[in-house]
C-alpha cells in the first residue's frame, strides 16, 4: 500500500514539474516575442524617419538650385 502512494505521489509531482516547466517556457517565448515586437517598431520608426529625412533633404537642395548663386543687385531707386 506504502509502496502504491509513493508512486502516485511521485506522478502528481511530475506532471507538477512539467507544467511549471511549460509555463516558465511559454512566458520565457512570450517575453521574446515582445522584445521582437519592440525591435521591429523601433527598426520601422528609424526607417520612417531616415525617409523623411532623405525627401526633404532632395526638396531642400532641389530649392537651392533653382535659386541664383550670386544674388541679384537691385537697381537704384531714381
């Protein structure tokens, strides 16, 4: 009989393990996919404005080339 408790004890202490070892590693893989999610937010932001920056970089520089180089005297007021 003894023999029969220690068995089923041993079991419900196994399948104990087994599920805190299952949710330590669901919560390990759900921290990772946030840190992932936070990585490509970032990456994405840092590509959304490096875009901005290139496109007003070509508008500024387009501006300056349509403008003269040596400005033009004004005339005399007679």
């Amino acid at each position: 009989m003894g023999v029969v408790a220690a068995i089923v004890v041993l079991v419900m202490l196994a399948a104990l393990a087994a599920a805190v070892t299952r949710l330590t590693w669901t919560q390990q893989v759900s921290s990772a996919q946030d840190i992932a999610g936070a990585r490509a937010f970032q990456a994405a932001n840092a590509g959304t404005e490096w875009g901005m920056y290139q496109a007003l970089r070509a508008m500024r520089w387009r501006a300056m080339a349509r403008r003269p180089l040596v400005p033009m005297m004004r005339r005399p007021a007679a």
